[in-house]
C-alpha cells in the first residue's frame, strides 16, 4: 500500500504567478514553493497518493520513474519536516 499524504488542517496556501506560500498558522511559519513542487502540491491538495504523483510527474516532465520517486519523496520529506503535510497511512 502505497503512503497517502494530505496538507496538514494548520495551512493555507495560495499560488501567485506559478508559485504556492504556504502559511502554516501555528508555527508561525511561511513556505515558498514552485516549480515542480507546486505541481506536487496541486496533486495532493486534490487527494492523489505517492504513485499517482510519481506517474503525473513522469509525464509531465518527461523524467522516469526513478528519479521521479526520489524527488516526491525527498520534497514530501521536506514538508513533513516544516509540519505542513501529513501521512495518512
């Protein structure tokens, strides 16, 4: 069973011209993200899991699956460590 993550309840986000800010309300804390991250960003808000975002990506950006993989979870990583997404196993 692949990992399902979903924007953690304490953030807003808004996209200004191609880039997400993430305010995260209890910490205090804002995020920038763009690119391809916030083509990940979009994809969870809509509730897609780990291997959707993989093959969207592999898509959209004409780069395999591997190396795919290693940037959702290197990314996701990273915004689990600022608290602004969660797993929902």
């Amino acid at each position: 069973m692949t990992v399902q993550y979903r924007w953690n309840q304490d953030v807003e986000a808004v996209e200004i011209e191609g880039e997400w800010i993430i305010l995260h309300a209890n910490h205090h804390t804002i995020t920038k993200i763009n690119g391809t991250g916030g083509v990940i960003w979009s994809l969870l808000e809509r509730g897609n899991d780990v291997d959707t975002i993989i093959q969207a990506l592999t898509e959209e950006f004409d780069v395999d699956a591997v190396h795919a993989a290693s940037d959702v979870e290197t990314f996701l990583g990273e915004l689990r460590k600022v608290d602004v997404v969660v797993a929902t196993e």
